[in-house]
C-alpha cells in the first residue's frame, strides 16, 4: 500500500481508490483542503503559518539591523552625543534671538503707533486751524456785507458749513440736513447765499439791519414798499419762484430782503 497524505489540496493528487479515505476539510484560514480520515492525522496549518510568519519577521529583523549596522559603520557614539549637545545649544541661541527679535519688534510697533498718533493730532489740529479761516473768516464777511449781527448768525452759519479739497484745492461748501453739499444757482451754495437765505428766514430775519429798498429815505422801521416802484408789499404778495426771481433781477437781491414777510 503506498503512503498517503495527510493533508492534500485536491484529491486528484490521491489515487482514485483512495479517494474515498479523505475528508472535506476547512482549515483556520478557510482555505477547503482534505484530510485523511486517520487516527493522529491533524490540522497543523495554523501552527505551519506561524511558523512561516516567525521566520519571516526574524529574516527581516536580521535584514534590517545590517543595514542600520552599514549605515552607522565608522560612527563614534560620543560625537554622536557631542553634536546633540551642540545642535540643543543652537536652538536655545535661536530660541533667545528669535525672543530679543520680537521684542524688538514690538518696540518698533509701539513707537511707530505712538508717532501716527501725533501726526494724526497735528493734521486734527491744521484742519481745525483751516475750517477756522476760511470757514469763519468768509462767514463774518458775508455777515457783514448783509447787515447782520455776527455775534448772532456765525454759530448758525459756521455748523452748516465745511471744507472739502478738490483736485488739490480747499473749498467751502454749504451742508445740507443729508450732510452732503446743498447745490445754489449754477453750482453749490455759497456762504453769501446761506447768508441771503438766513435773512429771508422769519427766524434769523431780525437778525439783519432793515434796509430801504429804493433809496426813498424809508426809516429802518417802515415796512411798506416804496410806491411807484413795485407793487409787492411782502414776501407773501409773491405769487411763484419765476416772480422773485424777477423782482430781484429788476430790483436787487437788497430791495427783496427789505420787504416783509407779510404785509402790514
């Protein structure tokens, strides 16, 4: 009788009048092979597996320690430690300069924050000084040139004006309630015409000299209008804006401020 396997892959290795002593067989890997169906035949392919697996790792392991070995080879251990400790004291001077580094530059924050800070309150301070000029300086010349009381009117006139540069220029412009410049006439309205426009106003009216509007020698308290000049009394006898408009190219923008809201 010829030896048989205890374990075979497939029965086609077995003679085939020994087929019939083999077992369907499932090992741990499932991997279906067939065992001899024979008292002391057992599985052993867990045990074989491991075993290839422990040679492997140890043939690796021997494989990997020559080549740190070659790749060593010649290396002093101490001057290995020796350039650790250089290479710690390296960081530690990089530590140091990259700290004295930051507070330098912190240094240099603060200093550079400290002079924008002036710089901003002396560009504060010249733009005060500018809006003062030209602002207060054109105000009281309108005032005056109108007849009114400047004490009175340059607070009211001055919040209502500012100075804005245009293509290099500083110029005075009128603000409106939606804080931009109010327009007047051909372009934006002047400080003469805020002025104008303040003595035409019941509020700000008695602020401003009564004037005679056709030179007739009217006293400064006669409201009536000039007879045989014009037939406007008041203000209120303006029937539309074209009327004003007309009256003050005929007559002067002096001889409509004369006349009185109403009429007496």
């Amino acid at each position: 009788m010829p030896k048989l396997e205890g374990f075979v892959d497939t029965l086609e290795s077995v003679d085939e009048q020994y087929r019939d002593l083999y077992l369907e067989h499932t090992d741990k890997d499932g991997k279906t092979t067939f065992r001899l169906d024979a008292t002391g035949v057992e599985d052993v392919s867990g045990l074989k597996s491991a075993l290839e697996k422990e040679r492997s790792l140890k043939k690796d392991a021997i494989k990997g320690m020559e080549e740190v070995t070659a790749r060593f080879e010649g290396i002093d251990p101490d001057e290995i430690a020796d350039l650790r400790t250089k290479a710690g004291r390296v960081d530690e001077l990089e530590a140091t300069k990259n700290e004295e580094w930051d507070k330098l530059k912190a240094g240099i924050e603060t200093k550079h924050a400290a002079q924008l800070e002036a710089k901003d309150k002396v560009i504060a301070s010249k733009d005060a000084a500018l809006h003062k000029h030209l602002v207060e300086s054109t105000a009281k010349s309108a005032i005056a040139a109108a007849g009114g009381s400047v004490e009175l009117l340059l607070p009211h006139v001055v919040s209502k004006a500012r100075v804005v540069e245009e293509d290099g220029q500083h110029h005075v412009r009128v603000i409106g309630a939606d804080g931009g410049p109010r327009a007047g006439g051909e372009g934006w309205m002047t400080i003469a015409g805020l002025v104008t426009e303040l003595k035409e106003s019941e509020t700000f009216g008695p602020a401003f000299k009564a004037s005679d509007a056709a030179g007739s020698g009217a006293g400064a308290g006669d409201k009536k209008a000039p007879t045989g000049k014009h037939r406007y009394r008041s203000k209120a006898d303006f029937k539309n804006a074209k009327e004003k408009s007309d009256f003050i190219a005929e007559h002067g923008q002096a001889a409509y401020s004369s006349l009185p809201m109403k009429a007496a």
